[in-house]
C-alpha cells in the first residue's frame, strides 16, 4: 500500500512538473509611456472685440454681459447711428462701457464669445517642445472633475513670442468647462512595450 501511495505521489509530482514546464500564454507586454505634462488653458475658437477707429459715444447696447446673441443680432448702436452686430452666434462676455459714455479709439467696447468652439493652449518649456508632434494623443483632467477623463490630439506646435504652443482638439468637453479655466495636460510622446 506504501508502495501504491508513493506511486500515485510520484505521478502527481511528475504531472504537476510536465504542467509547470509547458508552455503558458505570457501575459501581454506592459506598455511603457513616456509623456510631457503642462497646464493648459481652455480657449474660444472664435471671439470677436469691437473697436472703433475713431472716437464717439455709445447710445444703446443691445445685450448684456452673459446674453446669448444670435449671428447678425445688434450689439450697440452709437449716437451718429451706427449699429454694430454680432459677427457669429455666441455669448456677450464683455460690455466695460455704458450708454451715455464716450468710447476711444482701439478700446474694446463689447466681446462676444462663442463657448461651444473650444480647444486646450499649452505652453511648453523647450526640452518639452522638441518632443512634441501633430496628432500625438493627450490625456486631460480638471481640478474640479478628478473623476472625468478626456482625451485629445495635439493638432498643432508653434512659437509665440518667446513661448512653445500646443494646440489640442479636444471632442467632448462639457457644456460647463468655459474658456479660461485650466486643465493638467499629459502629451504622450513615445509609447514602448516593456518585456
């Protein structure tokens, strides 16, 4: 009966090495990412100011700061008569002057902004920038959205005055995100699996 157990015992062993030595499916390579990280800015796609060219004085606005205009809506009228309208569908976000006041040349008098249009602005130090390319996938994140992530595409690359830009697409940004305000940008540069 000993002799039957170390048998059975044996065979066991022997069964569990021929397993253990087979080979197994290697799990997938790990994906090592190397990524360039910022503060981006959302930003308007289009935003229209109204400046004169010459001085005169405001009669009627039309709207108020946070009103929805649509395309060819009046914005203000001046005392000779003029009428200025909204260039595209947006929202007024500036109105500095009143009616009854005089408005100077080259000073804003009102800011229509369309909110829907928006893409995130990096601004890169240079060791960042060289890594950069068009269409590299981004991830995103909002300080006051942890749980959300978006994705984007670097659509762009280019200097301005003295700094590196990046320009990403983002799909689908929410309604509530408005230009201004910041999100923790990650660019994926390189992509290696690890084995």
């Amino acid at each position: 009966m000993r002799g039957a157990v170390a048998l059975a015992l044996l065979a066991g062993i022997a069964a569990a090495c021929a397993r253990a030595a087979a080979p197994v499916d290697a799990p997938p390579a790990a994906a090592e990412v190397a990524a360039v990280y910022g503060i981006g800015t959302v930003t308007a796609t289009h935003t229209f100011q109204l400046k004169l060219a010459d001085a005169a004085t405001l009669k009627t606005l039309h709207a108020q700061e946070g009103d929805w205009v649509a395309a060819q809506a009046p914005l203000v009228t001046l005392l000779d008569g003029r009428t200025f309208r909204a260039p595209f569908p947006g929202t007024v976000t500036a109105l500095p002057f009143k009616p009854g006041e005089n408005v100077f040349p080259q000073l804003p008098i009102v800011t229509v902004t369309d909110l829907q249009d928006r893409y995130v602005l990096v601004s890169l130090e240079q060791h960042g920038a060289l890594r950069v390319r068009e269409r590299q996938p981004v991830r995103l994140s909002f300080e006051s959205l942890r749980a959300a992530r978006f994705t984007g595409t670097v659509r762009a690359i280019y200097p301005h005055e003295g700094q590196f830009l990046v320009h990403i697409t983002v799909a689908e940004l929410p309604p509530a995100i408005l230009p201004g305000m910041t999100a923790d940008v990650a660019i994926e540069v390189d992509r290696s699996s690890t084995e």
